[in-house]
C-alpha cells in the first residue's frame, strides 16, 4: 500500500508538472473551487473563528500576466453550521495594458450533515460589471477582474477514509455588461485576436474534485488533486449587427491538476501553497479564465 501511495504521489507531480506546457480555463480565481468547502480537506469542523489572507499570480492567455489576493473569514456557528465570507481581487497586466479592481464577494453556509457529508450553498456577489474600459474602450473578458456576474453556488462534499470529493455548481443568475467587440479594431491590433463578449452570456459550470492527503512530517502535508469542470453550455454574445452569436467549443471539460503543500506552524498559524495547471482543454475560453498555471500562497490564522 505504501508503494501505491509514493507511486501515486510521483504521477501526480510528473503530470502536473507536464501540464504547465497547456493552456486551459481552470478555476475562476479565487473563485468557488476554491471556497473553504470546497478545498482538499477543509471543513467546517474549524475553531470558532478563521482568517485566511492569499496571494496568487498566474499566467493568462495572450501573454497577459495576472495577479490577485483575497480575505477570508470562517465563523463556526455550533457543531453544524458555519459561515464563510470572501472578498476578492484581480490584476491583469499585458499588450500595454494594466487593470486592477475588486472581483467578487462569496457568502456562503456550510452545514455538516453527518461526519462524512457537508453541504454548502451560497452566492457570489459581483463588484464590478464586466465591462473595465481602456481609455473609454471596452476590454475583453481577459482584462476583467470580475465576470460580473451573480451566481449561486451549490455543493457536496464527501469523505471515504483520507479520500476527498467534492461536487459543486456554479450558475449565474445574471449576466454581465462586457461591451467588448473585436472587430472594432484594426486588424493588426492585439485587442483584434481577442474573443468579442459584446453583451456576454455566460452558462454555468459543474466541478468534481478528487482529493488526497500524503503526511510527509508531522507538519507538512502534501495533497494531490484532480479537478475536472464541465462548462454547460456555449456561451453566446451579440455582434456588430445585433444578431446573438453562439460561441463554438467554449461548453465542455477542462482538467486541472492541483498540488497542496500545507504547513502547521502551530496550532494558530499555517501555511498552504497551491500550484494547479490544466491536463485537458476547452477549444474556446471567452470568459478570460485562461490559465498556463496559478501558483497560490495563503496565510491562515485560527482563533
């Protein structure tokens, strides 16, 4: 068994190191995958109160690169029932173009129904439009710090011995004011090769994620992570005309592969790295979630 387990542990960085070479939409950042909840063995069985501080970069498509950071804070209500609470931002800096501003904020209750199954339901607040401009030009999706979008997020978390799964979905309720056209610009302009989003329609995703720890000291732990997330449907947007466009290959499955390294500093204080990357991809990405890799490092305090 110990074999299997060192065996597994090796493919699992092989391929994650292998699929930093592709390019894929993985999670929206700091979005619902990564929800308390919804991580490698967090639940809601915390101490009363938890504060998680994160910092992330990432490389985007069109050689954008991206930053971002969020706060997060977990409040233990009794031996059922938590609250989370989590606020978001995002820059993006590429083709002569920089952008920053405020993504979203997830509220959402965790409830432990038995020792093995905890539900999860919530929204995400959108605290910007979608539609960031560059000297009064509207910018594609890529340049957005939010979809802005609001969602309801739904999920299931299950554990069979140190076995993770999680399902969840993610559905937008309403959709976002991107204006941005491609075909407005000339035809030896970068913002040309961008995917337009002029009255973007965004469909929902669906994820899975199988999760599972390897104790490597008595503080460090290392979790290999599989990811698949299921677009719905095409995403569609309005052309120059006015006429609804639906936008080929962007449903379907992307597959990330997540690596954890978390660090117990004490029993206050720990670390936790995360570094993902897509094995499989979408033929179309418009949303702007495009990701080479994303490296995550995160701060959590209990008290």
């Amino acid at each position: 068994m110990k074999l299997q387990k060192n065996l597994f542990l090796l493919g699992t960085l092989l391929l994650g190191l292998k699929a930093t070479t592709l390019l894929a939409q993985g999670c929206s950042d700091a979005g619902f995958c990564t929800l308390n909840s919804f991580k490698p063995h967090e639940t809601t069985n915390t101490p009363q109160n938890q504060l998680k501080i994160g910092a992330f970069f990432g490389g985007a498509d069109h050689n954008i690169a991206v930053w971002g950071n969020y706060i997060e804070y977990n409040r233990q209500l009794d031996a059922s029932w938590s609250l989370d609470a989590k606020l978001t931002s995002l820059s993006q800096n590429g083709n002569g173009i920089a952008t920053f501003g405020l993504g979203d904020l997830f509220l959402n209750a965790n409830r432990i129904i038995n020792p093995k199954l905890t539900a999860t339901l919530g929204v995400k607040l959108p605290l910007q439009n979608g539609n960031a401009t560059n000297n009064n030009n509207p910018l594609p999706m890529d340049y957005q710090s939010s979809l802005g979008t609001l969602d309801l997020v739904a999920g299931l978390g299950y554990k069979i011995n140190k076995l993770h799964l999680v399902a969840a979905v993610q559905l937008p309720i309403s959709q976002n004011k991107n204006q941005f056209l491609a075909e407005v610009y000339p035809t030896n302009a970068n913002l040309r090769l961008f995917q337009s989003t002029n009255n973007f329609k965004r469909s929902g995703d669906v994820l899975l994620r199988i999760a599972y720890p390897f104790e490597l000291t008595q503080k460090l732990q290392f979790t290999a992570s599989a990811l698949p997330i299921y677009h719905l449907k095409n995403d569609q947007y309005t052309d120059l005309m006015g006429t609804s466009k639906t936008i080929s290959g962007s449903q379907g499955i992307t597959l990330n592969a997540n690596m954890y390294f978390d660090y117990k500093i004490n029993e206050k204080n720990a670390l936790q790295l995360n570094i993902g990357s897509p094995l499989k991809v979408r033929e179309a990405r418009p949303d702007g979630l495009t990701r080479s890799f994303v490296a995550n490092l995160e701060y959590k305090y209990q008290f």
